[in-house]
C-alpha cells in the first residue's frame, strides 16, 4: 500500500480509514484515497459517498469492500 504525498503531510488527526469502504483514506477538506491494490484499474481518488454526499454510494464500486470498523462506529455513535 503507498500512500501520496498529501495522506503522508495531513498527520494523523486529519486521516483515518473510517470510510464504508475498508479501502477509503479520508484526508480532512481533501479527498478519500483508494487502497485497493488488488484493483489494477482502481481510481486514485474515491468519487463515490464522501465525494457525493451519498449520491453515489461506496457500495456500488466494483472494488467495494465493506470496512467493519465503520459498521462499528456507526452502531457506537
């Protein structure tokens, strides 16, 4: 997994990997980022619930995979 330049300079607060997808790197203000490296053809930049305020879903990405600390956070808060 490599990480751009962006993710490495936001620190730690500003990141997190709290997204529907177990793939998606939140960068605060920024963008979420891919991490599905078993995706050859994957985007760099998810454009999917974040980017889109939930228009289009993080479930309808072919490289989806659900992330089980968010199904956590959101049974939590």
């Amino acid at each position: 997994m490599s990480f751009n330049m962006v993710e490495l300079v936001a620190g730690k607060d500003a990141c997190a990997f709290d997204q529907p997808c177990a793939y998606g790197h939140r960068v605060d203000g920024h963008a979420v980022y891919c991490h599905n490296d078993a995706w050859l053809d994957g985007p760099r930049k998810c454009r999917r619930t974040w980017y889109t305020g939930g228009e289009v879903r993080d479930q309808d990405c072919e490289g989806y995979e659900a992330n089980p600390d968010y199904a956590a956070q959101t049974e939590e808060g």
